[in-house]
C-alpha cells in the first residue's frame, strides 16, 4: 500500500465523518472502545468479535498517545479487517 492510497483511506473517512477526531471516527463508523489497563507492553489493538468491531487501548497512555493508538487501529480496520477476525 503506498502513501498516497493510506492518506485518501484517512482523508475520505474525515470527510465521512466531518471530524479528525479518531475517538469520534470510531464511534461513527461502529468501533466499540476500550480501556484496558492490563495491557503489559501493548499499546493498543483491534480484534473483531462476532462480528463486533473493536479497539482496545492502554488506559495507561498518555492521552495524545491514546488519540495515536486509536487512529492507528482504525487504519487497521479499514485495511485489514478480515485478519482481525476471532474464531470465535
């Protein structure tokens, strides 16, 4: 995937969304938050479950880093849902 490609899968779901807000994005493109505390090393990660979109974040995080990692797993998302998929 070129940079070019990665800027306009952003771009498109701003203009979607009429925010940059990645906390909002999620919210309007049905990706469920949460804070987990107990992450070790991890900063984030996005899993799907039954069919549920979700973003797990390091409540530890500064709350900049929070908006990164969140923006960063929405790019996961939109890219690559299908390796995201649970078996169960």
């Amino acid at each position: 995937m070129g940079d070019e490609y990665l800027s306009k899968v952003g771009s498109d779901l701003v203009r979607r969304c009429g925010t940059r807000d990645p906390f909002e994005i999620a919210g309007d493109i049905g990706i469920d938050i949460i804070y987990n505390g107990n992450f070790g090393p991890l900063k984030g990660m996005y899993r799907v479950i039954k069919r549920n979109r979700f973003i797990f974040i390091n409540e530890n995080l500064s709350p900049r880093m929070q908006r990164i990692v969140c923006a960063h797993e929405i790019g996961h998302d939109q890219l690559h849902r299908n390796l995201a998929k649970g078996d169960a």
